[in-house]
C-alpha cells in the first residue's frame, strides 16, 4: 500500500431522483472496486471553526466549480488511478469510498456537482450536510479563477459553519496557464482556505489532495490516529 490511507471500495450512482430523502447524502449507492493510491503527505487547509461531527464513520465531500474545470476527471482519478473520459455532470453524481485509517475504516461520500448554472439548485441540496467542499478551477481560465470567489460565497451561505473549503487548480499539464501559483495561495491563504494544484489528465497530486481533505475532516472532527498525526 503506497498511499496514505488503505481505499477499500468504489461506488458509484445516484441521480436527482436521489434527493428525496432526509438528507440528499442518505441515498447513495454502494458497490465494491479496487483502486491504486500514491501518496506524500502535502499542503493542509486551513483552521476550522468548531469541532465537526462525524456520524456513522461518514465523510461527506462536495466538489464544486465552473464547468469543464475537471472536478468529474478528478474524482475519477482518485476512485479509479486512471486517465477517464468524462461528458458534463447533469446534477450531480454520487461516489463512494471507503477508506482505512489505520484500524478504522471509514465511507467517504463524494459528491460531484455539475457546474452548469441550471444544476445549481440541486448543489444548492448539498452544501449544508458536508463536511469538505472542494472549489475547482482551471489554471489556464482566468474566469474560473475569478468564480472560486461565487463558489466560495455559495459555501458561506449554504454551508455549515464547520466545513472545511480546499481549492484546487487544476490542468496544469497545460503549458499555457494564466493563474500563478503564487496569486493563487496568497488568495487561499488571505480567506483561510486550502490550496492544492494538480492535473486530472496526468494524475499529479490527485490522490494527496483528496487524501489531504479526508485527514483534514478527521483532524477537524479530533479523531485520534497515528496516521493522521505524521
Ligand atoms: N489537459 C487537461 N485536461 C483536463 C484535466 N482535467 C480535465 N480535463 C479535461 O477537461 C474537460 C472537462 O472535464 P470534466 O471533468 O468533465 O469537467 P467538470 O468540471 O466535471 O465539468 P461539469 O461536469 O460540466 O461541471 C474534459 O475534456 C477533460 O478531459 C487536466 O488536468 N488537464
Ligand atoms: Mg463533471
């Protein structure tokens, strides 16, 4: 096992029709995949506000950002290690997986939103019940950049107050890029918000991001374990 966490399972379903239950986040679907992980510890997000509450050992994760940004590309490269041909998002799709940390085995619920302004009512749904929201945007489109900013703001209205915001730059296999590095965390670190880089397309730092997010929701919730303490 390279990665930091051992990843147990893929699920993967859920549509609109999903949302009638209590929470949109009950009526996810589970199934069984294998899946491949490398990873070096990284960058942390930022300090939460209060202790988050982790109920049934579930980790929920919303990933948010304009259209076409890659968050679909991402969380399919964290699920399945590979390289995925993706369409855009109608609503939002479920994935599920369930990772362990050290002794204990954790569900980790991603929800992967459609960026797409006719979805965002259906997004809306999932703001309040997660734990993590993942901000996406692509580094060679400047206008993406400067929607992080909505994005955010759709997080501080809709959101817990406990939640944890990452924001990832993504596409940067691309040589042409318009957002810096540096412009970026200095945003990120002045709003107190994580910031990571990574290429779907290639698989750069895909797995720490998203490994680094879950430990951060167990470090917020104050979970105790040697693995996340490193
Ligand atoms: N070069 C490059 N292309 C990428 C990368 N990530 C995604 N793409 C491409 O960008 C396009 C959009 O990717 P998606 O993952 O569908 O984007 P999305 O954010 O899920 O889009 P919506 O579902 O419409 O919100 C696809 O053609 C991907 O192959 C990356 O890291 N590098
Ligand atoms: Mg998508």
């Amino acid at each position: 096992m390279k990665g930091l966490f051992r990843k147990l399972g893929l699920t993967s379903g859920g549509s609109e029709a999903d949302l009638e239950g209590e929470s949109p986040y009950d009526n996810v679907i589970t199934s069984t995949a294998p899946l491949t992980s490398t990873t070096n510890g990284a960058q942390m997000a930022k300090t939460q506000k209060e202790l988050v509450q982790i109920d049934n050992d579930t980790i929920k994760v919303l990933i948010v950002g304009d259209s076409g940004t890659g968050k679909t590309s991402l969380i399919k490269n964290y699920t399945t290690g590979k390289k995925n041909v993706t369409r855009p998002t109608v609503g939002v799709e479920f994935i599920q997986r369930n990772i362990e940390v050290g002794e204990k085995s954790y569900k980790c619920q991603f929800v992967d939103s459609a960026g797409q302004d006719i979805f965002q009512s259906i997004t809306q749904k999932f703001y309040h019940g997660s734990h993590a929201v993942v901000i996406v945007y692509d580094v060679t489109k400047p206008d993406t950049w400067h929607n992080v900013r909505k994005w955010l703001k759709n997080v501080q209205e809709h959101g817990s107050e406990s939640v944890i915001v990452n924001v990832i730059g993504n596409k940067i296999d691309i040589q042409a890029r318009h957002i810096t590095t540096e412009e970026a965390k200095e945003y990120c670190d002045k709003v107190d918000l994580g910031y990571f880089e990574c290429s779907a397309e290639v698989g750069t730092n895909v797995e720490n991001t998203f490994d680094e997010t879950v430990v951060h929701v167990l470090k917020a919730a104050g979970v105790k374990n040697p693995i996340i303490e490193k």
